[in-house]
C-alpha cells in the first residue's frame, strides 16, 4: 500500500500520478504499485513539486509497518530507537510572548469616550 500527500503543488503532476494511483480527495493518492514504480513515482515528485510539499507513506516490514519520506516539509522523519517519528521545529510558547504594556487603543476609546 502506498500513499502520496501533495500540498500545492502543479495540477500537472497530480494528473501524471493518477495514472499509477487512485485520488481519493484532492491531493491524496492511494494504490499498490511495486517498490520500482513506487521509487520512481517518488522521484518524479520530488523533481516536479516545484514550491509544493509532498508526502509519501508505504508498506514495509518494520516494527511500525509502514515507512514514510517527506519532501519540503516542515516536519522531518527522525529515527528514535528503531521507531520513526517526526521532529515538529520548535516553536514559540505563548507564555514566552510577553504581552505590550499599558492599554489598548479599543480600550481606550472605551474609557475615555470614543477619541
């Protein structure tokens, strides 16, 4: 089983990997085809995803049973111990925002009146 998430990428290349696999939302590939067709599905993606971003999950035997490549993401696959898992980046914690002092504009139209 394999399948390809894209995420703004040319129309074109989702026509050409409808011919290997089914879409069953927009965007969101599904099908069987062989580790061979697989590869070079992936690698044509990769070429002609332009600023888009890719995702590609198939069957395997692992642990998990299944393995998963990314492409422009964010998000990156880490190997931890055996397992995949994907390393979010860091980002920062509203407690980390200090809030601006004094008050507000539309607070103070409500206080001193609507200036």
């Amino acid at each position: 089983m394999t399948v390809i998430v894209l995420s703004t990428c040319p129309a074109g290349l989702r026509g050409y990997l409808t011919r290997w696999l089914v879409e069953i939302s927009a965007g969101v590939f599904i099908g069987g085809p062989s580790a061979r067709i697989r590869e070079a599905l992936w690698q044509e993606v990769k070429q002609y995803a332009g600023t888009g971003r890719a995702l590609l999950a198939y069957s395997t035997d692992n642990e998990q049973g299944f393995a998963f490549e990314t492409f422009d993401h964010k998000w990156r696959p880490v190997d931890h111990e055996g397992l995949t898992l994907l390393l979010r980046p860091h980002q920062q914690s509203a407690d980390a925002i200090q809030p601006t002092k004094g008050w507000s504009k539309a607070s103070r139209r409500r206080r001193f009146g609507g200036r």
